[in-house]
C-alpha cells in the first residue's frame, strides 16, 4: 500500500479498538439497570464485569503471538467474529449465567483485537506516518473509554442497556467486510505454538486479575508463582510465546511500567466518579457519561496535536508532562471539596486530566513498542495491552480494600501517577 497515505487501515484498527474499548466502559454506567433487568445478585454483577476482564487480561499474550506466527488478517478476523457473535447474544441475555459466559466470550473476542490492531498499524506504516498512527490510537485509549460512559449511561437511559451490546453487531460487520476486502494476508511463519507457555500465561494473568478484582490475594500469590514458572519456561525453549528480549530494551520496559501504574490510577478514577456524581449530585446515568465530555474533547484536541509536539519535544519528553498534569489534575480533585458542585469541585480537574490523559496514552503506547522487530510486533503490542488490562483491576482493589472515602481514594490515585512521573523522568534522563 502507499505508505504516504492512511488509507482504509488506520479507520479499520481504530474503529475496532474503540468499539472493545467502549463496550469495557459501558458497564460502569449500566451495571444497576442490567442487575435489575436480570435480577442479579452483587456477587453475579460484579461477575459481569469480572468476566470480560479475566479473559480479555489472561489471552493477550497469546492473542498477540498468534498474530505473529498466524497471520494478522486471520487472526483480526477471528476476533471480529467472536467478538460481535458475543455481544449479540449478551445484548439477548435473559439469565445471570448466560450473560456471564458471553462477557467471557466477549473478552477473548477483544483480546485479539487490541493486540492485533496495533501489530496492524505497525505493519502498514512507516517513520512519521506510523508515529501520526500510533498517536491516533493512543488517542482511542483515552477516547474510547471515555466515550463509553456517555454512550453506555445515554443508550441505558434513552434505551436499554441492550443496546449498548447490541450496538456492536453491524460495526463488527461492517468491520469485517472492510478487513476482508482491504486487509493484506501476512505469511504464516513457521515456528511451532508454546503451548505450555501459553496455558501458563493465561493461568498466571488470571490468577492475578481474579485475586486483585475479588480481594482474594492466595489467588494474587498462586498467579505470581505460575508466572515465575512461565518466565523460567520461556527462558529454555526456542520458540517462547513471549520473547524475553522485549524487555532488554529500556523504553519497552519503562513504557509496560508506565502504562501499568496508568491504568492503576485511571481504572478506579473511571469507576468511582460516577459512582460520586450519582450519589453526591443525583446524576442519572446519562448525566454522568456527559460530565466526562470536558475530559474526551482537551483529550481528542491534544492527541490531534501530539505528532507535531512529539516530533518537536521527544517522545518521553512529551510523556513526563503528560505525567505531571494528570497528577496535578488527581490533586486538585482531592483538595476539592465535592459538596461545592459539579462546576466547582470537578470540572477544572476534569480538563486538567484530559490534557495529561492525551499526552499520555499515545507516548506510552509508542515507547511500548518502539524498535520492536515486525515479527515481534503483535507480542509487543499484547505486553502493552497486557499491562492496561492488569492494571486496572490492581489498582482499583488495592483502593477498594483500602478505604471508602472518596478523597483518600483519589489520593492513591495520585501517588500511582507520582510513581509514573519518577519511572518516565528516569527514561529521560538516561536518553539524554
């Protein structure tokens, strides 16, 4: 393809991206009208999320090796499919159990698509074009989860919360199609699955996503100890899921440490804001999606200009402000005193954050697979989603088990930015 234009790739990986990206946060704005719809127990809600985030956390290594070995078209395919079959049925869901299984299935359906996507872009651009790209998807990241509290908290409010599911199904089509018809084939190469390493893998990120997302932490330990034993493995066969040359580079591994204590920090500010305007200021659902606008819109408008700053600043320059401000918008939240209102207490920080989140997210998303060979590009790409999916759910249950006072909830969040800001000034400094 001509390499001085975007073409039809860039809106493909984009679209796909932002659609498991907004699915993921529409239960945040959802979750009471789909446990009243299926009369769900706290227990069984909590699973509606829990299973998404297993599964999607648990295969992305996988996802992204297959993508290398494989073939990205077929592979992408593959998840278009099992994601919008999944989100089908979720959107017809009549018991507890059924929507759970499906949330699982769903889950697996995204965790090719994210890796993959971003291995895509790598493949079909080049120098400025592919960091334009990179930027653009970085830029999804932010948007994507943002926009899904709007859409989700609108569709539930104006509709059902089957919708937000069912939304799914003629994008993934169209999707589909597109990938079909436009999408080049990539050899398959001929290096035998680790199918040990993979069933290690999976064990070994579930296990630390269950624990962390239940409050169960044997099952943190038992994650802990079967990736120690996948790291061994991988060390002695030839042809690992997860090469572990990815990690001699610097700025890989800084950028998987960075986008982990990013998302420790987003994931519960995303959870627990709405949670505070629902039950502080009487917002409906949709009203919560929609006081997050000031963040998506100085996240879009920046991220449109991040290939212009980048080029002119550095990569990891550009992250460390971003860094800065997205812990001195957590800090003017927690100083702010919420009783004052909307306007007051929550609205200025939300613009701060929109700034830092979108000089974040497509930096970091950049460092993650900066000077990544082609054939590694797809597990690059899954270590990188690997991270946002581990986060989150780290983050938010060292919080939860921690406290219930919204202030000091925003301070933790604020200390795991402060430890990005060391970690980034650390790359910084030994670039320079």
């Amino acid at each position: 393809m001509n390499k001085e234009k975007f073409g039809i790739i860039l809106p493909i990986t984009l679209l796909s991206y932002f659609l498991i990206l907004m699915d993921n946060s529409i239960i945040f704005t959802s979750s009471v009208q789909i446990g009243q719809s299926l009369g769900l127990s706290a227990a069984a809600l909590s699973w509606v999320s829990s299973a998404y985030t297993l599964t999607f956390g648990g295969f992305l290594l996988l996802s992204g090796r297959l993508s290398d070995l494989l073939g990205r078209k077929r592979i992408f395919l593959a998840g278009l499919l099992i994601f919008g079959l999944s989100s089908f049925m979720i959107g017809l869901s009549k018991t507890a159990g059924m929507m759970i299984a499906m949330r699982a299935i769903q889950g697996i359906g995204s965790s090719i698509i994210a890796p993959t996507t971003l291995a895509l872009i790598m493949d079909a651009y080049e120098n400025d074009m592919r960091q334009r790209a990179i930027s653009y998807y970085g830029a999804t990241a932010g948007i994507g989860s943002s926009v899904g509290l709007l859409v989700g908290g609108g569709l539930t409010s104006l509709i059902s919360w089957r919708a937000g599911f069912l939304i799914n199904v003629p994008f993934t089509l169209l999707l589909f199609f597109l990938t079909l018809k436009y999408v080049k084939n990539s050899k398959r190469r001929k290096e035998s699955i680790d199918y040990l390493g993979s069933l290690l893998s999976i064990i070994g990120l579930i296990g630390i996503i269950y624990g962390f997302t239940e409050a169960k932490f044997g099952f943190v330990l038992v994650g802990l100890i079967v990736l120690v034993l996948f790291i061994l493995w991988e060390q002695k066969i030839s042809s690992p899921i997860l090469p572990l040359s990815l990690f001699r580079n610097k700025i890989r591994s800084g950028a998987y440490a960075t986008r982990l204590l990013f998302m420790m920090a987003m994931l519960p500010f995303w959870f627990f804001l709405p949670q505070m305007m629902q039950s502080q200021y009487g917002f409906s659902a949709l009203q919560s999606g929609l006081a997050f606008l000031p963040l998506t819109i100085v996240n879009f408008l920046v991220a449109m200009q991040l290939p212009r700053l980048t080029a002119r600043f550095e990569n990891s320059k550009v992250l460390l402000i971003g860094e800065i401000l997205l812990a001195g918008g957590l800090i003017l939240l927690a100083v702010s005193d919420v009783t004052s209102g909307y306007w007051v207490a929550v609205f200025v920080p939300m613009l701060i954050l929109g700034l830092g989140q979108g000089l974040v997210l497509a930096p970091v998303t950049s460092a993650g697979v900066h000077e990544a060979p082609n054939e590694l590009a797809g597990i690059a790409s899954g270590v990188t989603n690997t991270m946002h999916q581990i986060g989150g759910p780290i983050g938010l249950s060292l919080i939860v088990s921690t406290t219930t006072d919204f202030s000091i909830e925003i301070w933790m969040m604020t200390a795991f930015a402060l430890v990005s800001i060391l970690i980034v000034a650390f790359f910084v400094h030994s670039r320079a």
